[in-house]
C-alpha cells in the first residue's frame, strides 16, 4: 500500500523514467547481443571454420536467441540451468556450424 508520500513521489517522478528504462535496456542488450554473435560468426566464416553455405542472418538470430534463453532460464530458474550448462550448448550449437 502506498502511503501519501509514496503516491506523491511517483506522481513527480516522470513516468518515462520508470516504465522505458527497463524497455530501453532490454532493447540495447538484445541489439549488443546480436552485434556481437554476427561479430563471432563473421571471424569464424573469415576464418574458414563454418560450414559452407550457412546464412549468417539466420544463424545469428538462431546464435542469440539460444543464449538469450539460456540467459533468461539462468538468471530465473538456476536451478533449471547452470553456467557449465549454458557453456555446453552454446559450444554444442557453435559445434554443429563448424566446417
């Protein structure tokens, strides 16, 4: 419950300060993420060591949305996912694209 102080706070404090924060955040971590899976994919294919033929947009959407669900079950459900785990499957998937 909240008190006249507390309805009077949230009432000054702009609402785009505490509802597009989180939205914002979550927006730029998503754009990060797949900047960086393309980032790994391209070294890899530079380097020889994807298979050939591989769609490097489909791939790092396939790339970030696995981790962005291992992260998400991680961070939520630990007990459900550990870190070694995590490690495993992302190195399992990495795996299956090599050349």
């Amino acid at each position: 419950m909240r008190g006249e102080h507390g309805a009077r706070f949230c009432s000054e404090v702009p609402r785009t300060l505490i509802c597009d924060a989180p939205v914002d955040l979550a927006a730029q971590v998503a754009v990060g993420t797949r900047e960086f899976v393309r980032h790994v994919l391209e070294r890899l294919e530079a380097r020889g060591d994807l298979r050939p033929g591989l769609r490097l947009d489909v791939e790092t959407e396939r790339l970030s949305s696995l981790v962005d669900g291992l992260a998400m079950n991680a961070v939520l459900r630990p007990e459900l996912v550990s870190g070694p785990a995590c490690l495993e499957v992302v190195r399992t998937h990495l795996g299956a694209l090599a050349a």
